[in-house]
C-alpha cells in the first residue's frame, strides 16, 4: 500500500455524495477567530450583516486561493514529478501517486470554485476582485526567479511539499460545530484528502532532499523559511479592501487591520509550520551552516525542532 492509501476508495474525487450544497443552512461563513478584524469592537458596533459579510468575502478569497495555489504551484510541480521533468530518482510508486495528487488537487480546485459560486447565488455577495492568492503565488514565482534556471522546478517543488506538511487552521476549522455545514463538508472532505497529502510530500521530500549537491542544499535551503512565511502570511491589501466593501473608510480599515493583527504572529507562523519543521530536521536540512542561519535570520527559533 503507498502513502495514499485505498485512494482509489477513499480520495474525495471516488465518493460520490459529498458535494456542497447551501440550502437552508445556517452558521459562521468562517470561523470568526480566523477573521481576526471582524471581531474588533469598530466593525462589531457595525452589526451582524457587516461581519457576515466579511467572514463571506473571507471565504471566498480562502476558495480562490485554494484553487489557484492547487492549479498552479502544487499541480505543476507534481507534473514535473510524474513527467520525469525533475530529473531525479524518483521510484515509479511515488510517480504514479503524484499523477493521483494531481488529480485530487485538481478536484479540490473546482469544488472550491462550485462552493464560491454556490454562495454567491445564495447570498449575492458579489467577489470580482483578483484572487488573493494570486499574489501567494506570484511571490513564490519571484523566488524562483531568484535561482538558475536549472532551479527553479525544485524551488516550485519545495514550496509544494512545503504548503502540503503545514498545519492549516483553516481546514481544521470543519471541527466547528458553528460553521455552516457546507463549508464544513468541503473542509473536512478536503482535510482527509490532504493528510494523505502531508504522507506523500514528507515522503518524497526526503528522497528529493537527499540527492541534492551541497550546492543545491545551500541555494534551495535558503528558500525555504521564506516560502513558508509567504505560505502563511496574512494578506493585507485583501482584508482592507473588504473592510472598505463593507462601509469603512480607507483610512479606518487600516486602523482596524492595525489593532487586529498588531504583532509578527512569528509564533503562529512556527507553530502551523512545525510539521514541515519537523521534517527538514529528520532530513538534516539545518546540518547546512547557511539554511540554518536563513531560518534564524527569518525569525524563527528551531528550538522545538
Ligand atoms: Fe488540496
Ligand atoms: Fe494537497
């Protein structure tokens, strides 16, 4: 049996009666905690429809991220795997799993567009805007750009494994028993789907890791604490402009980010991420000087790792 397990019997794509639906539902849009400004006290003064209605505009910037990252970061590094572009040693096992992945990412990528497609008809709430993790994704590009040519699927390559062995609060928020319940049906669906994920990455991770040149080691190694930063960062520009979409003003939805997100979160930042933490220690990335030093430069301590 491979890391995925009975996919063929268990992966979202092979069971048929687990789509979303809407109808008569009732519940958080996403868990307010997860929405830090809609609970500062200026937009709850603003009434239940303002915060609603933030916690809608953040779950769709949620479900295109999710498509967007899954499409064209996770999709495209695993074809570099299945297609032997990644010119490694690669057992057919993990090849042929990798052409599963792909096609479960690329399910979770239209069942995020169905879900937000869904809400828009049943609340019209409107989302025209840019996906927010289009920008995700252009700043991983950008840091592809910074290597050789010859580099730059392996950068692609570790930003997935990456993005697959953190912790995701928002998936884990299906647990909420006060979400309404098709968006915890597609979280959970999904959060089953990505475990065996996390099992695979880890995996091929380690096979990857191992036949890099110290070279390699050291250029790519660097890389990392900034993709799992950019992974996990918050997006300003988006959340401003929701506050904006619901009556405040530029300036007041600044302040309003400001007071809710106050701090670097460098410890939720390390604490979603100790998994993939977890995982370089056992591959012996931090045994390179300067992929050490990158991480501590990052901000991030390594001391439960
Ligand atoms: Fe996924
Ligand atoms: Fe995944």
């Amino acid at each position: 049996m491979t890391k995925l397990g009975d996919w063929s019997n268990k992966a979202w794509i092979r069971l048929k009666n687990d789509k979303p639906s809407v109808q008569r539902e009732t519940g958080y849009y996403f868990k307010p905690s997860l929405v830090p400004v809609s609970l500062h006290p200026r937009v709850i003064k603003a009434g239940h429809d303002v915060t609603e209605k933030l916690q809608i505009l953040h779950l769709y910037h949620y479900l295109d991220g999710v498509d967007t990252l899954e499409t064209e970061i996770i999709n495209r590094s695993l074809q570099n795997i299945f297609r032997g572009v990644i010119d490694l040693e690669i057992p057919e096992e993990l090849k042929e799993d990798a052409y599963k992945i792909y096609i479960d990412e690329g399910f979770h990528a239209f069942m995020s567009y169905e879900l937000k497609n869904k809400i828009v008809q049943q609340t019209r709430v409107q989302y025209t805007r840019k996906p927010n993790l289009l920008k995700t994704v252009d700043l991983i590009e950008k840091q592809m750009m910074q290597v050789s040519p010859a580099l730059r699927n392996l950068v692609q390559f570790l930003a997935s494994a990456t993005n697959e062995t953190l912790i995701s609060a928002n998936l884990l928020q299906c647990k909420d028993k006060d979400l309404r319940s098709s968006v915890s049906s597609y979280l959970s669906s999904h959060l089953k789907d990505e475990a065996k994920h996390h099992l695979y990455f880890a995996s091929l991770f380690q096979v990857i890791w191992k036949q890099f040149s110290l070279h390699e080691k050291k250029t790519l190694g660097v890389i990392l604490p900034r993709l799992i930063k950019i992974l996990l960062s918050v997006n300003k520009e988006n959340i401003c402009s929701d506050l904006v979409e619901v009556g405040f003003s530029k300036k007041e939805a600044d302040l309003i980010f400001s007071e809710s997100y106050d701090k670097v979160p460098m410890d939720m930042i390390e604490s979603a991420a100790k998994p993939a933490l977890t995982l370089f220690n056992k591959c012996h990335v931090f045994d390179v000087k300067e992929v050490r030093d990158s991480f501590l430069e990052e901000g991030f301590r390594l001391q439960s790792v």
